[in-house]
C-alpha cells in the first residue's frame, strides 16, 4: 500500500500523493562546460527523465542552470552547497527546485532569503541528508551515521524551513549502507506526510551500484515508500534512467515501453536464446509499446512461465513455437526466426 505524502510541484512535474513516482538523474559534466550540460541534459531527456538535477557552486555558476533550464522540457534542479547566493541565482533563472541543507547556509537571515526567494516563485526545496555528511553535533550524540542519526539531521533541517512558514518541501535521507538506508526512510516516513526522494548514495560502481539500488529503493517502493527515485551510479546519467525505470518494472509499476523477459537457458537449450533476447530488447528501445515480451529456451517450461507475455518464443533446434498470451499460434522456422518474431511483434 503505497503511503500517501502531501503534494509537490517541480516545474510540470508533481510528485507526492497518488501521483506517478518520477525518475531522476544527475548532470556530470563539468559546470564550467555549459554547452557540455546542455548535450547531456538533452540525452537524458531522451531517455526519459523526468526531472534533472544539476549542479551550482556559486551564483555565477546559475547561467549553466538557465541554459540547461532552456534547453529541456523537464523540471531542473539546481544542486547547491553552502552558499546562499548561489540558491537565489537560481531562483532568478527559473529553476524548478532548489536541493540545500539550510543548516549548511550559514545564519537565519541567508536561510530567510533563500525561502523568500522560492516563496515568490513557488520553488520547493529538497533537504538531502547524507549518511556521509551529517553535522558534527548529530555525528557526536550517535558515534554513527545511524538511522535515527539520519532522521533527526532531516528533522533539523525542515525546522529551519518551517520557522519562516516554509513547507513546500521533498527530503531525501540516503546512505551507501542498504540496511541504514531503509531503516532511516521507514523511520522518517513514520513522522512526516512531506514526499519522499529515494536512493542509495555512492552506491558504486555499474554492477554493484544496480544491485544496492535494485535492493534499497525496490524494496522502499514494495514496502509503499517514495515519490521519486535516483539511481546513482558511476555511469553516464542516462543509464541511471534506465536503470530506475528498470525497478520501478521490476516492483510493479506501470511503466511505458516493452519488457522483454527471458528464461537462463540450461543445457535443453538449442537455438541462440540469449543472443535473441539481447537483440529483441535492442530493437524495441524506444518504442513506446507497453508490452511484454518472452524469449525462453525451450518448450519444455516457455509457454507456461511467460504465460502473462503478449508475445513470445520458446525455441527447439531450428524453429521456435510463437506463443501470443501463453497460446501456441504457429512455429517459426529457419535462419531468421529473429526477424521473423520481431515482424510478429510489430503487429501487435
């Protein structure tokens, strides 16, 4: 059951209650490259991306946040750390959010400009909480990045919002450590209806980076938790799209395209199954049919465990059953069972 958090609108996205959860993704090239962020932006965006974050160091550096901003037509984020200056640049470009930790801007007053700011543009803030980055009074009392650490340090940081009438605000709570992760999410989840930003920081390399993100944030959304993903991986941003439209399929939600499943092969196996998956899914990037797709190795178990496919085959020496909804419906033969499949999926 999935927990119902106010809503909040990034751009011409919405995020929180019953709405869909967005996918997101980080810029990594440098700032100072603007036609760089520009091309990169527009790759993401191809590849799905719902909302784009990007980085601002300073007040200067918010013509890279215009630029992207113009460039798209997703929400952008401008990432900022510690100086205020370079939040209200922002605003004044017209960014969608603002990702600050106002205990990290200095006093009342900068937090207080940094609010007026996105009050008059209906900005939101997001308050991202690191496991790695926890102030030194909240590291102190708990000797850890724990999760009640976590929780208290987000808690911390909405109070510096609410003091000025301030909540239109998303928190994230993410550590490299799967387990604290989610504790801190459920725990944080418990106290406060604001929506949620999941992910796992510094989760790794490609591989081990899918597989923490895989564990961490699908099993925050099977538990009914998260209003919008990241993946982070070391890897180009478009991958990280891929990869949380990848788990949003894999826990059960909706999600726009095709799915191609295939069985691991064994040794009853005798026709190319593997390689065939790997192309049909090649083939059916971008297509915008949602439509499962079933390669399996034989027709000993095919049929019935890609029952659900729309489409599928399972394949003997030479020729391969077609099966449409878990039903047999004609054999295809010869050395081009591929495009022949693939012409058959293209009907549907």
């Amino acid at each position: 059951m999935r927990q119902l958090k106010r809503e909040v609108k990034i751009g011409n996205v919405t995020i929180g209650g019953k709405n869909p959860i967005a996918v997101q993704t980080m810029l990594n090239v440098p700032v100072e490259d603007i036609e760089g962020n520009v091309a990169q932006a527009k790759r993401c965006e191809a590849a799905g991306c719902q909302i784009l974050r990007v980085t601002c160091p300073s007040a200067a550096d918010a013509k890279c946040i215009e630029a992207v901003k113009n460039a798209v037509n997703i929400p952008i984020v401008a990432d900022i750390h510690f100086d205020y200056k370079a939040a209200i640049a922002c605003a004044d470009v017209g960014v969608d959010k603002i990702r600050i930790n106002p205990g990290n801007i200095g006093d009342d007053d900068r937090v207080k400009a940094v609010v007026d700011a996105c009050q008059q543009k209906n900005i939101p803030i997001r308050i991202g909480v690191n496991g790695g980055s926890l102030e030194k009074h909240i590291l102190a009392k708990y000797g850890a990045p724990v999760p009640e650490a976590m929780v208290e340090s987000a808690l911390y940081h909405v109070r510096l919002l609410e003091k000025f009438d301030f909540n239109n605000i998303v928190i994230s709570i993410k550590n490299s450590n799967v387990p604290r992760m989610m504790e801190a999410y459920r725990q944080l989840s418990a106290v406060t209806d604001y929506p949620l930003h999941v992910g796992v920081t510094e989760a790794g390399t490609y591989q081990m980076g899918l597989l923490k993100s895989g564990m961490g944030i699908g099993g925050m959304l099977l538990e009914g938790i998260g209003d919008t993903i990241r993946v982070s991986l070391a890897a180009d941003p478009e991958k990280e799209v891929e990869a949380g439209y990848n788990i949003l399929r894999a826990v059960g939600f909706p999600v726009a395209g095709p799915e191609v499943i295939t069985c691991p092969t064994c040794g009853r196996t005798q026709y190319p199954c593997t390689e065939i998956a790997n192309e049909v899914e090649r083939r059916l990037q971008g297509c915008k049919k949602s439509i499962k797709v079933a390669v399996m190795g034989c027709v000993v178990n095919g049929p019935g465990e890609a029952r659900e496919a729309d489409i599928g085959i399972a394949g003997g020496k030479g020729e391969a059953v077609l099966f449409v909804h878990g039903n047999p419906v004609k054999k295809l033969t010869g050395d081009n069972i591929l495009d022949q499949f693939m012409e058959e999926i293209y009907k549907l």
